[in-house]
C-alpha cells in the first residue's frame, strides 16, 4: 500500500491519499468489523434479558 501524507505549512500531517483500490479494502473491512460489532451487541443484549435485567425492544420499534 502506498500512502502520501499532505501537511500543512508547519509539517503537519493533515490527511492521506491512498489508491482507490486500497481506499476500498480498508472500507470493507471497517464494515465488517461495524457488522461484527453489532452483532456481539445483539448476543449481549439477549445475555441480559435472559437474566432478566433488560427487555428487548418490539421489533416494530426497531423501524420507527
């Protein structure tokens, strides 16, 4: 992967540029780890309702 930095006029760096291709690698892997996120949220919240600490949401309030 090659990376440039921009900077500004005291050296710091303020951005990248990166190639596309490695732009969308990067992308899909964020996403994926959001998804793996939310589903590790999902089982806890079920872990806890179990133990009946927290009701789960009516799945209508989910498309409010």
């Amino acid at each position: 992967m090659t990376v440039q930095y921009l900077t500004d006029t005291k050296g710091k760096k303020t951005g990248v540029l990166l190639a596309i291709k490695d732009w969308e690698k990067i992308q899909k892997k964020l996403n994926t780890e959001e998804l793996y996120e939310d589903f590790r949220e999902s089982l806890r919240e079920i872990k806890l309702h179990k133990e009946g600490k927290i009701k789960l949401k009516d799945a209508s309030e989910l498309f409010k």
